[in-house]
C-alpha cells in the first residue's frame, strides 16, 4: 500500500477531466477538489481533443449516458489512450440493463481501460459471470468474488476494483482487500462515482494501476471510517458533507493508523 | 392516511426511475435513496424500454426538459402505462411557460398520468383556472383551490397534489389536506421535485393513488417539521442536508406525533 | 458601495435566467434562492423566449457549453440584448481551452454583455493578454490585473469582474477591488459560477453595472468571511453548506462592518 501517493497528489495537483454523471457530478468535483485534485467536466466532443491534453488522467462514468455522451466518451478514451494517461471506466448498471452493458463493451473494444470500478453484479456482468443484480444497486450473488474480479481483470487486460463493503482489488494476478468504510457510503448517491474519479487522480500520480488503485480504495474508505469514528450521529446527508471536510484534512497517519486491508 | 406505506416502501425499496430536472437530480436520489426508495435516473431513450421494466413506479420532471427528453418522457410514460405502472407528473413551470403547457398537455395526452404534483399555479393552469404565477413559483391566486384540485383531477382523470404551506389532494371526488410542513422547504430549491418523486416511491407500494398521495405528502412535510423541532436554528443550506438526514430514520410514530391532516 | 441594493434584491425577488453548468447548477439555484432571487434554468431553445420576457436579468455560464447550449445562448443573449435586460457572461475555462474563448468570442460577437466575470486567467484571455492558466482554473500571471481587467472592459465595451482573493472590478474607466473573502471558495466547486449568477441578480435591480458587480462582489465575499468567523473549523463541505444559510440571513449591517474596499 503506497499511502504516500496522498502527498503527492496534494502537491501535483492532477487534472481529472470526467465524463460525468449528471446525478453526481457537483459532488464528484467537489470530492476531487477537496482530496486535491483539479477537476475538469466536459460534455462536448469538439473540445476533447483539448480538454484530454490538459488532463492528467480521465474518468468515464456511464450513470447517465445518452447516445452524444458515448460518442464524446469514444473519442475521450481513444485521445487518452494515444497519448498514454490513465483511464478509469465506471460502468454504472451494466449489472441490471443490457444496452448498458453493450455500451461498455463497445467502448472497451474502442480503447482500453487501465482501471474499471463497479460494484460487484458490474464487475460480474462485464466478466460474463451471474449475478444478481438490483436495478442499479449491487444485489446479492453467490459467487467468488475474489475469483470473478481476478478473472475480470485478466479478460479486460486492466486493474478491477468491485467496490462495497469490503474492496476486491486485481491486476489479473494479485488480489487486495481493502476493509475499511461505513455503511453511510452505501446510504449517499454518488459514494461510487466518487471514488471512481478518485481512483482516476490517484493512477495520475502512480505509474502501477494496481497500487494506485488500492490506495485510491484505502483512502476513501478510510476517510469516511474517520468521520463516522468522530460524528457517529451523522446520517446521509450530515456524511456527504463532512466527506467534503474530511478529503480536505485526511492526514496519511491518521489513515495508517485505521487502516485494514490485505 | 396510512402511515404504514413508509414500512412497506422501506421494506420493499421500490425502484422510481426519472426522467429529472438537472438542477434538482442530486437531491431528488438522496432523498429517494434516503427514505428507503431506489433511485434511477436515465436521459437516453434506448434504455428507456429496460429502464420501465425494472421500476416500481415512474416520476417525470418537466424542470429543465428538451426536445430530445420529451421524446424520452413520452416513451417512458407509454411503456408504464402499457405495464400498468404508477406514473408521476411534476408539471413545472406550466403556469408561466406557455411551452411547457402545452408540453404537458401533449405528453397527458399520450399517456395517463396516476398522480400529477405541482404548486397551486401549476395545477391551475392545467385545469384551465385563472391565476397568476410569478416566474416558476406558485404565485398567487385568487381561486379556490380546492375546488381547482378536484375538478382538474376529474379533467386529467388522476390524483392531483397542490402542494405549498398546506398541500392540497384530490382524487377528483375526495379532498385532503396536509397542513404539516415548514417554510425552509419553500427556502430549498428542489423540495417540490423532491416530494413528486416521493409520490412516485410511494405510489409502487399502494394501489390507491389519493391514498399514495396523502402519505407521501405527510411524511415529508412532517419529516422537515420534525428537523425544524429538533434544529431551530437551520437556514435552507443546513436544512436541505439534515433533511435527508431525517428521511433516512423518521419514525411512523414521530410522524403521528404530530400529523395534522384531514 | 450601494449595499442598500441587497434590500431592494430581497424586495423586488428579480427572476435570473440561466444558461447554467450542469455542475454546479444546484449551488447556483440554492444560493440565488438564498439571497433572495428568484432562479429559473433553460436548457431547450423553444421556450428561451418566454423565459427571457419573463426574466429580470440572465446569466450564461459556459461551465459545461455544448453546441446545442451554445445555440440557446446565443438566443437567450440577443433576445436579452432586444428587451435591454443585463446579461452576464460567466467565460469558464477560457483561458485555457481554445474552443471556449472561440465560443465566448462568438457569442459576444451575437450580443453584448452588460457584465463578464471570470478569474485573472480567464479575463486576461478574453482581452488578449498573456496569463498562465492551469487546467480550468486561474493559475498565476504576472500581468498587472488591473490593467487586464481595465482594459478588458474597454475592449469589450462592458464592466469586467476578475475574482479572486481579492476581486478587481472595472467598467473601463474606474477601478475597484474587494478585498474580503475565505480560501474556502476556491475549496469548493461552483463559487464562481454562483457569483456569476447573484452579479446578474444584482444587475436586474441596478441600472450602473459597475456598481451591482462591486455590491455583488462584496456581497458574496464578505458572507463568506462572515460565516468563517463564525465557524472557524468549516472545511468545503460545512462551508458550501452554512454559505446558504448566510445568503439568506446576512444583514447589509453585518457586511458594513467587515467590508474591505476601494
């Protein structure tokens, strides 16, 4: 676990230029801002050619594609691809609806992904394993998970995050735990989507996928562990914007010493 | 007024896909996720065929709509109607903006709407009521509103809600009132869109709209009495994120603590 | 400074059309809604002339501009100009991607603004001269920024915000600053864009531009310092959250006290 990639996305200051989520996008910016971070949103493909040379690493978010979008998100990841900065893709419902699904494959066959970060029915429908999605939230499967994200991550050439209560983390070979977190994440729209942009500032900063995005998982979940340790009243409206305060002043000691993964 | 739908919404978590107004969408999911609901926003047509089937029930919002949403807005409606499931309409802005009207108009005639929820302005200008509107608020109007309730939902053959510091619903024969509430939702941009997705939550678990109706009304209104009780001193900032707070652990009984209806 | 104009804000409710970011366009409606304006968003052509008759003033923010939008912007614009409503022109990120100060030059090539505020980086590039920008925001320049800015306002014929922590302010002849103001507006996302729209408030009930963005700007700044003396530990979450509080109650006697001027 690399934690001193904190510092140094405090001190570069990476740009992330997201294809966003319209539900999520004002607290996705913020989270990214608060952490360190400089986000950038952008809807239209006639500026992507600029918007992805001025970006340290780019998110897409499929939590409200419209058929423009994905065109913008095509030439996105195809523009970062060429010129090598890291991709982050979060397939959001591709557990529970089909053209969701079409959709991320068709971008995955347009450009690759360095990290995708779903939650575990997302990670399993793009590994072509079973689950049991609901609508868009996770659902329940019985499968391995440990076993769908490795193999996952094999099949897409990329690092995988399924995120939830606890993190599974592959590179295809390794596997990682991150243990940390509260249920408030669970409870504010938008927890997913954060860390995805998250994950995104961090492999700005880390040339190995798999560390960045660990790191990226320990940092969030742990942030938010804090804050509950500190206000355990809080509920999901109170944690969103804490979460804010919290990104702004995490300390990588105060991290380390909660801090549970494997 | 059956307090014990809110047992059965957060048993169940019903699915309430929107068609949203972007200046409200972050709200409107915290509040559904919030209350117990599930929330899923979609703005490409494609989907929208998997998207209807997946919900419990439907909410559409004209906020901020377009020509290419109204094409959505029309197909989602049809296909829940097709599938028998409750559609809510929130009809902004149609007692200032000629083009939303008449926007509104076409879409009610390509589909029934279960409930529709507006301010006093909006529902009077469905109805054909004189009144006058002040940009997209409700105005103010000389007319009765409960006798504009009831005849626009015998009109528009649905249950109608005039929400405002007493919420006003009427199934086209029966008149409630919800006399709960506080300023500071007037205070919050994004309460009214709020509510009308709530209608929606509630609607997929009870097959009585005026019945669906009244509940929703009184536990939000009643829910941000219960916060301003509790916390005086709010101001529409603080208000706006304790009340997702109190949506996510207000208790029937708190509820009937203080409901005052009839 | 007239901050007797925050009453007649209050009194009067001026109805401000946006042409929004869909970033932080909830922020911007909250704090318009705050003050004690009255927001209304567009996003589709068909209804922009409507919305501008029924306006007091508009604000166009090119935060998240797509062709489309740009479309609506240019209409929104000259049908402002027509009816001699301030427009404001909020040119996010101009100095740093061509597309946008191409797009901000067109548009003020249809329409004249009555007010542009941006930061140094984004004023510096719409008057020509040279700045460093980092990615969408400010970055450092060595310019003299009162220079910039007066001459901005020359070139483009209009009165010219460039904000930051301390604001410069010109119509081409005179020159003012604010000095007041926290570091936690530029830790959250959106206190531009929500300046950008409370100049336009302060533009529909004040013939002299110079004079609403001077009040505008000190408006803004100072409930900010006001709310930071008052809780000093806020980070950017309790920070965006409290400023909502303090739009709504902050006394013109309260900033009299602070205000920090020339």
């Amino acid at each position: 676990m690399k934690l001193d990639l904190l510092a140094k996305l405090r001190e570069t200051n990476p740009i992330v230029l997201n294809a966003a989520n319209f539900v999520t996008v004002q607290d996705v910016a913020n989270g990214l801002n608060a952490l360190g971070a400089s986000p950038i949103m952008s809807k239209e493909i006639a500026e992507v050619e600029e918007m992805v040379q001025m970006a340290s690493s780019i998110a897409i978010n499929l939590g409200t594609l419209t058929k423009l979008q994905i065109m913008q998100m095509k030439e996105m990841g195809l523009l970062a691809a060429q010129a090598q900065k890291p991709i982050v893709l979060d397939p959001v419902a591709v557990g529970a609806v089909n053209y969701r699904l079409q959709t991320a494959q068709k971008l995955l066959e347009a450009f690759p992904a360095t990290i995708i970060r779903g939650n575990a029915g997302e990670i399993a429908a793009l590994g072509g394993f079973a689950w049991n999605a609901k609508g868009i939230d996770a659902g329940s499967g019985s499968g391995d998970l440990d076993e769908i994200t490795r193999k996952t991550a094999q099949k897409l050439h990329c690092t995988i995050i399924a995120s939830g209560v606890t993190d599974t983390i592959s590179d295809g070979q390794n596997i990682a735990h991150v243990y940390n977190g509260t249920p408030l994440f669970q409870a504010h729209v938008g927890s997913g989507d954060m860390l995805s942009s998250i994950v995104a500032a961090f492999a700005a900063v880390c040339d190995n996928s798999f560390e960045a995005a660990q790191t990226a998982c320990l940092v969030f979940a742990a942030t938010g562990e804090l804050l509950v340790n500190d206000h355990p009243e809080v509920g999901p409206g109170t944690f969103s914007m804490y979460l804010m305060d919290y990104l702004a002043k995490v300390k990588e000691t105060e991290i380390t010493a909660i801090a549970k993964f494997d």
